[in-house]
C-alpha cells in the first residue's frame, strides 16, 4: 500500500505540473473621464424698442371731413392749433405750451 501512495502522489504532483497555465485575464482598459455636458447655447436676445413709442403727437397737419362736418388739427413743435366746424359745433382752439 505504500508503493500506492507513492505512486498516487507522484501521478498528483505529475498531473499538476503538467497543467496548462490558463492566460491571464488582459487588464481593463482605464475608463474614460466622465463626459461633460458643454454650456447650451445662449438664447437670443428678444429684440425689443430701447425706449416706449412716442405717444406725442408729430408736427404736421391733419384734416378730417366726415358727413358731420371738418377738423382740422395743426401742430409745430408745442403750438397746437384745433378748428372743428360742423351742423352741432363750432370750435377753434390754441394751446401753446
């Protein structure tokens, strides 16, 4: 029985050197560094008037003429001058600022 033994532990230590090395498994490759979102671009100024309009009225002359009668509004820098003639009214007014 001893003879066995022996003969198991050399065919033991046979069997192991004779092993195929299994390969090494080939290294992660590194990770990348983490992905940065870029800025959005910016959105468009809204374009909008740098002052409010002018609710002032321009110089010039209007006239109107209606079935009711005519109007007349007439203004140069802060003279204005208004004439309203129809059946019902009659009315001249001068504003001078």
């Amino acid at each position: 029985m001893n003879k066995q033994l022996i003969i198991a532990g050399f065919a033991v230590l046979a069997m192991a050197s004779c092993k195929k090395d299994t390969p090494a498994t080939p290294p992660a490759p590194p990770t990348p560094p983490p992905v940065q979102d870029p800025a959005p671009p910016k959105a468009p100024e809204p374009r909008v008037q740098a002052t409010a309009p002018d609710t002032t009225e321009k110089d010039g002359t209007s006239i109107s003429l209606d079935q009711n009668g005519i109007s007349i509004k007439d203004k140069e820098g802060k003279e204005s001058k208004t004439i309203t003639v129809s059946k019902t009214k009659k009315e001249v007014k001068i504003n001078t600022d």
